[in-house]
C-alpha cells in the first residue's frame, strides 16, 4: 500500500500530476486547492497518499498534509460520498473551517461545497459529528472563523453575479484567504480570485 511519495513533477494535468519516482511515473489526483499551489514541472513534490483499489482501476489521492489525508478518509467513511466528492470538498475548504461546520451543524455552509447537496450536508453532519475534532491550535478560534466564513459567503455571491460558477472560483477562495490571512477583506479577496481564475482559464 503506498502511502507517501517524493519525487519530480513531469507533467501536471487538469486534475492531477504525474510524479517520476525512482524512475516511475505516478498519476495522483489531486484536490483543487493543492493543484492551485503547485510546483512547476522539474520541481521536487512531496505528498500523502492514499491509495484505492477497486476491481477495475488502482488510483491514487494525494494530499499536502496528514490533516488533509485523514479528512479524506473520513469523507470517503460516509453513504454515498466517493473519492471525487471527497476531494471536491478538500478542495474547496480546510481541515478546521471544515469540521468545525460539521460540530456546528452549518448547512448554509456546508451546501456551498463542491457535489454537497442539502441530504448530503445533513448525512454529512449525522454520520461525521461523533467523529470529528478540531486540533488543539483551532480550539479557541470561533470568532475568527465565523469571520472568515462571513467574507467568503460574501466573495462568493459577488463572483456568482460576475459570472463565475461557484465550483470554479472555491478553490481560489481557500486559497485566498491562505495568501491573504485571517483578516482579509471582501473586496480584497474578490480581487484575489478574478486575477487567479484569470490565469486558470488563459491556461
């Protein structure tokens, strides 16, 4: 079972990355967010894997970080969620904001995600809330995630009235408020996603 991968970035597609390891080449699919922040080929990648074999096809999940890798295979726990909502979901969020709409019962926010319907937020919160727990580090930040939680709703009804598809522009706002910080603003985040989905769609 593989379960870590390091090597060198030779191609890098629409939803995954092929990875010369040893002299192999691995194709991993990735989530969006961790596609926006990759390398250029000839760069070195380190990445957590999950590996899934099925009857008809092996693929592989990778994932920046043990936090994202064990989300994953708590996502993949629940009815009807399959690794391409999984990663949709990571990609679109991160580990904390995530499990804390969980324990909060945030179904605005959780039918805001990629493949998340209302039955799905609602079957995600009854099977996941006994499972989930927020890191030590995340405990004492609910007034700064009700903040941010706030600033994206309101960044991605903006994009929306632009034109933009809310599954196209949620990577760039996780993204976002990684670059920008905690405190960032609307319109500055608006202005954020408009010049990276720029660059996405000019290739």
């Amino acid at each position: 079972m593989i379960a870590f991968l390091q090597g060198t970035v030779i191609d890098i597609e629409e939803d995954s990355v092929i990875l010369n390891v040893g002299g192999v080449g691995y194709r991993v699919f990735l989530p969006d967010n961790l596609m926006a922040l990759l390398p250029p080929i000839g760069a070195e990648l380190q990445l957590h894997v999950e590996q899934e074999v099925r009857e008809d096809r092996v693929a592989l999940y990778g994932f920046k970080d043990k936090e994202q890798l064990q989300l994953y295979r708590k996502l993949i726990s629940v009815t009807g969620i399959g690794p391409k909502v999984a990663l949709g979901i990571i990609g679109a969020t991160d580990p904390g904001r995530f499990i804390r709409s969980i324990l909060n019962e945030e179904l605005n926010y959780l039918t805001k995600l990629p493949g998340v319907g209302k039955k799905t937020a609602q079957r995600l919160i009854l099977e996941l809330k006994d499972k989930l727990t927020l890191p030590e580090s995340q405990l004492h930040r609910g007034t700064t995630d009700t903040y941010l939680s706030s600033v994206r709703e309101d960044a991605l009804e903006a994009l929306v009235s632009l034109g933009y598809q809310k599954q196209e522009v949620l990577p760039f706002l996780a993204e976002g408020h990684q670059v920008l910080g905690d405190q960032c603003g609307v319109q500055e985040l608006v202005r954020f996603v408009l010049k990276a989905a720029g660059k996405n769609r000019r290739g």
